[in-house]
C-alpha cells in the first residue's frame, strides 16, 4: 500500500502471465484427459503415423520415403486380429467436408466413416435412436448417425429427425441415431454425421500401406500398453513387402498426445515435446519476469534506510533476502488468484460459444495445482536478484543512499 502504482503494475503484469499459462494448461489438459465422448482416454492406443521408404541407404535415411495415415489394408490385417486390446475400431481419418441440401436448405457436413466398435469403444451420449451394429456395418447399409446440431437445424428436433432421409458425399442415408455434439477440438473423433465403413466409395480392399484410416485400440488397462504394441508389431512382420515400392514400414501405437506429437514433423519424440514446451513455459514467463525485476530493483531503492536500519540492528543477509522474496511470493500470490479468476471467466467465455463442451475445459485441481506452482516459481524469479543485490548492501551505503 505504501506504492499503489507499482502494487498495480506488478499485480497486472503477475496476473495477465499466469491467465495466459493457466489458460494454456487447461486446454492442453483437454486435450490430453479423458472428455466427453472419449471418458476412456487414459487406456486406448492410436495408429494413425504410417512411414514407408524404399530403401535404407544409412541411419535415417531413406529414398522414396512417404508418410500419412495408414490404409484400411494394413490395419485390417495388423490391428483387427489383436487378441490384447478389449476393443478394436477403425475409422476414417481424414475429415470431409461436404455441402449438401436438406429440407431445401443448404447444410454443411463433416463426415466420418467408422465401424460398429467405434461407439462401444467411445461414450457418445444418444439423445434418441442408437448406432450402427455389425450386421448392418457388414452389410453396407445406407444409415447413419447424425449430431444434434444437425437433427434441431434442419429437422426440427431429435426425435423428428429419426427416419428421415439425408444425402452426403451423393448416397442418401436414413437417420437411425442422434448424439449430443462433439467437439471440433476432438480431432479423433469429431463430426456431424457418422456413416459405416464399408459405404465409403474407398476400395477397402486395396492391397495398399498409406491411405485414410486409423485405429483405435481400447487396453482393459495401462499395463497392457507394452504387450499390444509387441503383438502388433509381430502381425506387422507378417505383412509381405513391397507394398506400393516400399520395403519398410514403421508404425506405432500412441496415446493421444503421443500420436499428436508424431504428426508435426519437427517433433519426432516426447521429449523433444516436452522440452520445446518447457522452453515456451520459460520465455512467458522469464519476460515479464525480468519486468517485474527492474521495478523489484525501485522498489528496494525507496527503502535502502529501511534495509541499513535492520543491518545496523543486526539483520543478517539471509533473512534480508527471505523477507524480500516472502513479499514477493505473496504479491505473486495475489496475483495468481486474480489469475485464477480471469482464467474462470474467460475459459467459461470460451464454453458458452459451443466450440468446446460444458464438461470442459475446467480449472481442477491438477490445473490449479500447476497454477500454484508458476506462481511460486514466478514470484522467485522475479524477486530473487532484487532480494541477493538488497542482501549485499553495506549498512553505510544504504544509509547514504537511503538519505539521498
């Protein structure tokens, strides 16, 4: 209180960072965690990174070297078969987009061609009618499910949309099932209707490695990770090559985050991820930190007869120093609880456009966790050069000054 302007500033500047490292772990939280509809994130795989080269001519070096997603050939033969995995779904990869008409208006679709595991293994919530099964997957019939979104739009509600007739990619499908939204940051699983497999115009039986698809493997637990990659990369072996020119093949399972990581190209492990990560990390907050530093560096300034007052009376460097950074933590702190709730308004901003569900995007307690922990490390940052110059004053020199 005895510098309002500098409390003001340091609390701003405090807690625009943190809002911004805060938002930033909550998204990356969602996108990691399980969410609706993927509740069993935590225990299923992706194959989804396909690369194929010709030829081996040295470490990592590769002629007519190809990378994408991996083909429903490959995964028919290598991921189906797979006793370990409780569940088993292949499904397209690639989103399309298609304009389409119904009721005479124009309708933009995402369409996404799965299975019949496909919403065993996922937790979609059906609001009226029900998915797919196997028979009709096998069978090629023309139904499909459709988002909410679509079915209150152009159909007038749930319910009234069971039945009709909707037209995609030039095939009418009739609407047998209608699930509540999913969201667009759900690249895995995200769409507005969901169509069997076997109607995609894609020859499926093609004898090919790269294609559109991806698989989606459901271990009944964690442990079983390492056993269902060893499984699948003995069915891989069994593959005969060359497929499409290539000899060599390389494919892995992944959790979701990891098979995000594998699909940048300048990332190729998680810990370079990681490391690139903690790098942003230390530049968000090293700058304005360096900020609050020089105003640190005043603020010991207005108060050298202070310090050289406790010198004289026997303060030792130490507890000069510890008195400075508690101040500083717990201004740090109060910065990081306007953080916490600038953080709260604007990611529950961010809900209410529908782009991201209800369920999330939520400060729990590992975020805030996380939060709690920038705020300490922010508040040492910026206070410890400031607190190591105080603690080496001279009691005369911060008289001196002090007067002056």
């Amino acid at each position: 209180m005895r510098n309002k302007l500098f409390t003001f500033i340091s609390l701003f500047g405090i807690s625009l960072t943190l809002t911004i490292l805060i938002i930033g772990v909550s998204f990356f939280d969602f996108f990691t965690k399980s969410n609706y509809p993927i509740l069993k994130q935590d225990r299923i795989l992706y194959l989804s990174n396909l690369h194929s080269w010709d030829e081996k001519t040295g470490e990592k070096s590769y002629n007519n070297y190809s990378s994408g997603y991996p083909s429903y050939y490959l995964l028919n033969k290598c991921a189906q078969p797979l006793k370990k995995p409780a569940g088993i779904s292949i499904y397209s990869s690639n989103l399309r987009s298609i304009n389409t008409f119904i009721n005479s208006r124009k309708a933009k679709l995402v369409i996404r061609y799965t299975d019949d595991e496909y919403w065993s293994i996922l937790d979609f919530r059906f609001l009226t009618g029900r998915p797919f099964n196997k028979k009709e997957v096998k069978d090629a019939q023309r139904i499909a499910v459709i988002a909410e979104s679509i079915a209150n739009d152009y159909y007038g509600g749930t319910k009234s949309a069971i039945g009709k007739t909707i037209e995609a990619d030039k095939v009418n499908y009739i609407i047998i099932g209608v699930v509540k939204n999913a969201p667009i940051t759900s690249l895995n699983i995200y769409g507005n209707i969901w169509v069997p497999i076997t109607t995609s115009k894609e020859n499926l039986s093609a004898r090919k490695l790269h294609s559109g698809f991806t698989a989606m493997l459901l271990a009944k637990n964690r442990s079983d990770f390492a056993a269902i990659e060893s499984e699948f990369q003995g069915l891989l072996q069994k593959i005969e090559l060359p497929i499409d020119n290539y000899n060599f093949i390389d494919i892995h399972t992944a959790s979701a985050l990891e098979s995000f990581i594998q699909s940048i190209p300048i990332i190729n492990n998680t810990t370079t991820f990681y490391i690139l990560l903690f790098v942003i990390i230390l530049i968000i907050m090293l700058i304005p930190s360096l900020n609050l530093v020089n105003l640190n560096v005043n603020r010991i300034n207005e108060r050298l007869s202070e310090i050289g007052v406790r010198k004289s009376f026997g303060a030792n460097k130490m507890s000069l120093a510890g008195q400075f950074l508690t101040e500083n933590i717990v201004l740090t702190l109060m910065g990081g609880l306007l953080a916490f709730i600038l953080s709260f308004i604007i990611l529950k901003a961010i809900q209410s456009t529908g782009i991201i569900p209800a369920e999330g995007l939520l400060l729990n307690y590992r975020i805030l966790f996380i939060g709690l922990i920038f705020c300490f490390c922010f508040g040492f940052i910026s206070g410890f050069l400031p607190a190591y110059r105080m603690s080496r004053l001279q009691i005369v020199e911060s008289l001196n000054k002090g007067e002056s």
